[in-house]
C-alpha cells in the first residue's frame, strides 16, 4: 500500500460509495431522498416519504434471515465416520461468543438494504485447553469498507480498508485524525493523517488468518439492494401521495377571501355566474362569503387509482408480496396454494441464499485456522470436517397438514430421521434429539405380536 493509493480509497469511500450507502439506507429508514430533497416553492410543502422499502427489507429479513431459520453445522465429510465430532462443540462455543444468530441476521438485513454487508474477524487470547486464541468477528457499515478484489477470471479479495476517525470529529473539527486499517492475508497495516496518510507501524497486527479477514455478504452478483431496480416507483408513490395531501392543503386553505363590503350589483353577478348562492344577506352592504367551493372528487379518484397501479407494480417487481392487502393470505388454503402465492418470493430468497452463503462458509476457514494455530487435538484434522447451513422459512404452519403428510410418508416407508426433517422446525425444533429419544425408548409391540398367543392357545383349546 502507497499513500497516495490510500488516498484515493478514501476519496472514494467516503464520496461515491458513501453517497450510495447512505441513499439506499435512507429508503430503508423511511427517510426517501428524492421526495425529501426535492422541496416545493411556497406553501404547502407537504413531502410524503412511503416507506416501501422498510416494508421489502423487513418482509423478506423476516421471512427468511431470522437466526432461528439459518441452522449451522459442522458435519463430517465422510459421513460413515464412527468418532465423535470434536468440531461441533468448539465451533459451537466460539459462534455463541461472538453472538452468531444476531451476527447473521444483522448481516443479511444491512446485505438486503445495501446490496452488501461486512464483517470484520480479529483474534483475542482464549483460555481455552488447545487454544491460545479466540476468534471474534463483528458487522462493520458498509460506508467504512473498501474491497479490493484481483482482475482474474475468477477473482479474490486481495486486501480490505477500514476507515475511521477519531472521537474529536464528532465535536465537528475538520482537522480530526482519519485512521485507516488495510487487511492482508496474514497480517494488517495501521496508517493515519490528514490530508495525507503516513504509517503507523505499532499498530500493525498479525493473525493466524490465511484469508483476507474481512468477509462480503452479498445477495446479487451486482452487490445491489433487493430494491434498487424499484426506486422510480418508489419515488413516483411519494410524489402521488405528496400531490394528494397538498390537494387538500389547498383546499382546507381556501380560496378565495372577499373580507369588503359590496353592493348589489356585484353580488348579482356572483349569482348568475353561479361562484355563490342568494344566501349571502340582502341590501347594497350585503356582505360576501369569505369561502367558495372546489370540487375535489375527480382529482381524488384520480390519485387513488394511481397510486393503487404504482404499488401494484411495485409488489409485482419486487416479487415480495403485500401482506397488508386483505385478499393475501384469507380463507382455508392449503399448504400447496399458499406455497405458491409465495413462489416469487421464494425465488429470489433462494437466490439470496445462494450468494449470502457463498461467503457464509468462509467462516469454516477462517475457525479452521485459529484451530490449527493452537495444540488442540483437532489441530490438522479440520479437514475432516464441513460447514452446512439450512435455510428454512418463517412460515405459519399448518400442523394437521404436516402431520398428515408426515404419516403419508412413514406409510410408504420413508425412514423416520427423513420424515423428521421435512417437518416444520416449529414443530419440531430438533430432530437428532428426538431420534435419540425414540432409540433410548423401548419399541412397541406390533399388534399381530400382541395377538399370537391368544391365537395359539385357542387352537389348542379346539383341538
């Protein structure tokens, strides 16, 4: 690193990509910019932000990022192996440490709203038998974050920047200090400045990781928002409904204020013109009505229907449904029409699942090296071992179904630890416990079994 590319990583983190990072969370936060800097020239200035993108993140962080739907685990790779896993366990403690299901989900959510999300791994000292160090790993925003990634076919993340400042800056000073953290495989750089970066080398750390350790979610090859392609539609609601509020600003600020006193003949001509009534008193000083009438029906109708198209459109692009519209989800649907309502919104959960765990199994590598850089007995035996991770869904389950189908299942001789997994985790949260009970529990007699004596003595009897 040069301080002069140091330089322009910065310039272009805290410009361009922090601009891009803070308008795709504004969406989110329900702070839409296009309708909030877009002000109108006198009164009213009603600026409606719609927070449809809050809803999509939300819906979808919730229907398929909670940690309880994300299960992990360490399995073996061969899986005829007798031994007793000594990964689980270790990998299991470090993950509950550093708060792993959180961890998870707050990725995936800022990965929906961002396009991407990162994470930062260091390592504390343990004192753990085996382990002199610890793995910890924590979210990082993404608007502190630069990746460099190679110019192969199939390219790797080459280094990773980290910018902050110091704790003056937030009292305003221009001059604070601007620190930055640039991660290797193997070891970091501490630079800092003003204005220009110079190193810092007692600050520079090593780890025992053999990747660069800062890790990309992302939930698109293009590291967009799940509703980037949706943001004209978005802004076009706002400025629908803006439109509509200052329709009626207008109106309730009406219109047209006569405060004078005038004759007959004025007040006739209000008359024939039909403007007012003969309601407005009698004699030359007749005094006129302080408010005419506006008819606002056509106008209403029309927002209303525009609106209604927009977030049609906007629900249909997104492929997140309304779950707020009253047909969605009403009367007693099977499993199947249900699963089908949300085929969209499987489809690109499934696609989400795809990239986000791409980067989701690096984290094998990166406990495998801190196992490897202890004495434990798992040290050169971690590639024994897998990482699997399954994504289930956060649905209303229909236990009657399930159990039907579940029967349906054991009746045609489908194993039971099968038949287990396919039901909903609702249901049954862990199937190895309950495989393990039902072995520990005696098995129960067959009803012919039950029935063969009585049968045989009853021959005998006969006979």
């Amino acid at each position: 690193m040069t301080p002069e590319i140091l330089q322009k990583i910065y310039d272009y983190t805290s410009g361009v990509s922090a601009t891009k990072y803070a308008t795709n969370m504004a969406y989110v936060q329900g702070k839409n910019p296009t309708i909030a800097n877009d002000p109108k020239k006198g009164d009213p200035d009603n600026r409606i932000p719609i927070p449809l993108a809050k809803t999509t993140v939300d819906d979808m962080a919730g229907y398929a990022g909670r940690a309880e739907d994300r299960v992990v685990s360490f399995p073996f790779v061969e899986a005829d192996r007798t031994e007793d896993n000594e990964y689980e366990p270790v990998a299991r403690e470090w993950m509950d440490y550093n708060d792993d299901a959180i961890e998870t989900s707050e990725l995936y959510r800022e990965a929906l709203a961002n396009g991407a999300s990162y994470e930062l791994w260091w390592t504390s000292e343990s004192d753990k038998a085996g382990f002199p160090i610890k793995p910890e790993y924590k979210i990082l925003k993404g608007d502190s974050v630069f990746v460099k990634w190679t110019n192969e076919v199939k390219p790797t993340m080459e280094y990773a920047v980290r910018f902050w400042k110091d704790e003056d800056a937030f009292d305003g000073k221009e001059d604070a200090t601007i620190y930055a953290q640039v991660y290797y495989p193997g070891y970091s750089e501490r630079w800092q400045g003003n204005g220009s970066f110079v190193r810092n080398e007692t600050e520079d750390t090593v780890y025992p990781y053999t990747i660069v350790p800062v890790l990309e979610y992302k939930i698109n090859r293009d590291r967009l928002p799940l509703f980037e392609a949706e943001k004209k539609i978005i802004d076009t609601i706002d400025k629908i409904v803006s439109k509509s509020i200052n329709e009626v600003d207008r109106y309730n600020a009406l219109i047209l204020l006569l405060p004078f006193l005038a004759d007959a003949g004025f007040k006739q001509k209000l008359i024939d013109m039909k403007v007012i009534d003969d309601l407005a008193g009698q004699g030359d000083n007749a005094i006129l009505p302080q408010f005419l009438e506006k008819n606002l029906a056509g106008v209403t109708d029309f927002y209303k229907w525009a609106l209604e198209v927009m977030n049609d459109y906007y629900h249909k692009s997104t492929k997140v449904p309304d779950f707020a519209n009253q047909n969605f989800g009403t009367g007693d649907e099977s499993g199947a029409a249900k699963a089908y309502k949300l085929l969209g919104l499987e489809y690109i959960a499934a696609m989400i699942d795809t990239y986000f765990n791409q980067t989701a199994y690096q984290r094998k590598i990166l406990f495998d090296d801190v196992i490897n850089a202890g004495t434990s007995n798992l040290k050169g035996k971690t590639d024994y071992y897998t990482i699997q991770i399954l994504c289930q869904r956060n649905l209303p389950v229909n236990a009657k179904e399930a159990l039907e189908i579940a029967s349906l299942e054991k009746g045609i001789g489908i194993s039971d630890e099968t038949v287990f997994r396919g039901l909903p985790r609702k249901m049954l949260p862990d199937v190895d416990k309950e495989l393990a009970m039902m072995e520990s529990e005696p098995a129960p007699k067959k009803p012919d079994e039950t029935n063969t004596d009585t049968e045989d003595n009853t021959d005998e009897v006969t006979a």
